[in-house]
C-alpha cells in the first residue's frame, strides 16, 4: 500500500467539497479530494444551476451568498464556466401574492436586498417569456446568475488540478478513517485536518454522528426541454406565486399566511408535494424546470409522473417559450435539516470537520460557507 501525505484531506467532490478544497488552496495548503464516483453525479449535477441570494434570510445567509456569488465570477473568469448574470423575476397573477410582494420590496433596501416592483409592461421589458395574461406585476432581482451544473464540477476540479496542485483521487472511497491516516483500497495518506463534505451518503463515515443529527433528505423531480428555437432567450430566471412559500427571504413577510390559506385551500397538492418552480436555461438554450420536494430517509428509484404533470401545469400559468418539448426527467436527492438550521457542521473528532446540510442551496451558499470555515483556520 502505498503511503502518502497532505496537510488536508476533503472527502467527496460534490460543490462543497471543490468549495473547500477552492478556499483551502487559496490559503497554500496540500490537498488531496477523494470521490469515491468516477465524477460528481450527485445533487451537484442535478440542479438548476441557479445561485439564488434573493431567497435567503436577510442579513448573514444574504451576506453568505453574496460570498458565493463573487467566488462564482473569480471562477468563471479563470475558467471559461458559463456564468450568466441574468437575474430573477418573481411573477404574480393573484392579489394575495402580489401583497408579499408589495410587502416585501417596501423593506428590501432595508435588508440588504437589490429588488425591485415592476409593473406588467416593466416586466415584458425585462423577458419574452413571461405570459402577460393576468399579469400584476413582478419583482426584478439583480443577484442571480445561473452556471451550467452538469460542467461547473468537471470545470472547477480540472481547475483546482491544473492551477492549484490540488490532488484528486476519482473512483477511490475512503475505507477507514483514524487520524492522522485515511486509507482507501490502493493508498494510505497521513493528513492534519479532514473535511467530511459527503452530501446524501450520511452512512458510510460517522454513522453514529449522522443518525444523532436533525437530518433527513429530500427527493426532487426536475425536467428539461430541447434547446429552444432561433436562439430565443429566457433572459432572467423566473418563478411564480409558489416560491414566495419556498423560500425563507418571504418568512417575515405579514401577509404571506393569506397567500398559504389560499393555496391550501386549492392547491393541497402543490403543498403535500413541495413544488414551486424555478425556470433557468443553460449554454444550449435548453429550459430546466422544477421541482418538488419529497422527505424520508430513502426513497423508491421511480419518479411520480403525476408531481411531473402538476409541474408543468403550473409552468404553462407563466411562461411563454416556443418549445415545451421535454428531453430528459430526472430526480436528485439531497441532505435536509429538519431543525430548520441552514447548516450541520459538526466535529467527530480533533482535527475532523463534517460540512452538511445546506439544504439543496449548495450552489448558493456552499462558497459562502466555505470561505466562512476557511477564514478560521
């Protein structure tokens, strides 16, 4: 077995392990990533793409995005990674939802936020893709960017190998971990610190820690057109009434219950099944669209095409593409708090750090949070 030595080891290769393993360069440590796939095909493949500030709690998660978001541009300009700054626009086609929205930009400047009310005709300045029937009005952000997912690890890897000496052990699982020493089947390496950045898979290290940690996961069902014709342009990433339930940015707002109330009342299904849809469209012009949210410990490998069916029925409600023909569905499974933390950084052992639970907004705050970790070392 041959031995070898690092200052860090990070295990797993998904969005906050290459997080870490970015910041941890930065600061001239050794390091080596183990994966134990052949390339990420995990929850960090299997998203929008969106880096969404606008959706988290004012104050540090804003702050912890925009961290984020700046590291996404330092990246894209060293790598070449498509990196959009498109922004967002929030769609409103009811009354109810159009007063979280009145509410909620009255106090954006306040908290931080760079957003602002737009009227239907501002709004179709802003996109083509937004039905204009029934229209309200629309909140336009200015912070979101959308990056390919399906290459951002490959890219990110391939750059932190080239142009950071970052070492990468693919296909490799970690079998034993006793400080200082992590064993895989071929290699022995003797490390001063770990970061255990293993997303969904609680069970393989630690099992005692994750089973005692307020975790859960949570499926999602996403879809995705053929590339649109003519080179027709989404332009922002939109959402509708739904995700002014989703996301934690509406929690303050007063007038948020009733727009639940109503929901409940005629659209149980959309609730019992966690969807809100995000529409975001990558370098090819193809259109993601999503997603629900199922919880459990596990989950069957099928996909529920009737929660597919309620997405795209929502979906025609606000937005106007040329082709809705779909190409490719998939679900995706992630690591949920159920303490309603942002979080789980936990330490098992001297000089052993597990970094999880962001909560499916890897892509938004996983730099963030990892430059946070960083900075303390």
């Amino acid at each position: 077995m041959q031995q070898h030595q690092a200052d860090v080891a990070i295990i797993g290769a998904g969005i906050v392990g290459l997080a870490m393993a970015y910041h941890l360069a930065g600061k001239g440590k050794k390091i080596v990533v183990f994966e134990r796939n052949s390339k990420a095909i995990s929850a960090s493949i299997r998203n929008f793409g969106l880096v969404w500030p606008v959706g988290q709690s004012a104050g540090h998660m804003y702050e912890r995005a925009l961290k984020s978001r700046r590291t996404w541009q330092h990246l894209a300009n060293a790598t070449g990674l498509q990196c959009q700054e498109t922004g967002s626009l929030h769609l409103v086609y009811q009354q109810d939802e159009l007063a979280v929205l009145e509410e909620f930009t009255r106090t954006a400047p306040a908290n931080g936020y760079e957003c602002q009310l737009l009227t239907p005709e501002q709004v179709a300045q802003r996109s083509q893709a937004v039905k204009m029937d029934g229209l309200l009005a629309g909140m336009w952000s200015s912070t979101e960017m959308t990056v390919n997912p399906r290459e951002a690890s490959a890219v990110i890897a391939r750059y932190l190998e080239e142009q950071q000496a970052v070492t990468f052990r693919w296909g490799t699982a970690v079998n034993s971990l006793e400080m200082p020493y992590i064993r895989t089947k071929d290699e022995k390496w003797q490390v001063d610190q770990v970061f255990v950045c293993s997303g969904a898979d609680f069970e393989t290290l630690y099992p005692e820690v994750y089973a005692q940690a307020p975790l859960t996961k949570c499926k999602l069902q996403m879809m995705r057109t053929v590339p649109q014709p003519g080179n027709w342009s989404l332009g922002p990433a939109l959402c509708a009434g739904l995700t002014l339930m989703h996301y934690a940015a509406f929690n303050t707002c007063s007038t948020l219950d009733a727009l639940k109330k109503r929901v409940q009342a005629e659209m149980p299904e959309y609730l019992q099944w966690g969807i809100h849809l995000l529409i975001s469209q990558n370098g090819a012009g193809e259109l993601s669209i999503g997603d629900s949210h199922e919880y459990g410990p596990d989950f069957e490998p099928f996909d529920k095409e009737f929660i597919n069916a309620l997405i795209l029925k929502y979906m025609h409600t606000f937005l106007a593409a040329p082709d809705y023909t779909i190409q490719e569905r998939w679900h995706g499974i992630y690591p949920k708090l159920t303490n309603g933390g942002t979080d789980l950084i936990l330490q098992p052992e001297k000089e052993v750090t597990i970094v999880n639970g962001l909560g499916g907004a890897g892509m938004t705050l996983g730099f963030g949070l990892a430059e946070e970790i960083t900075a303390k070392i």
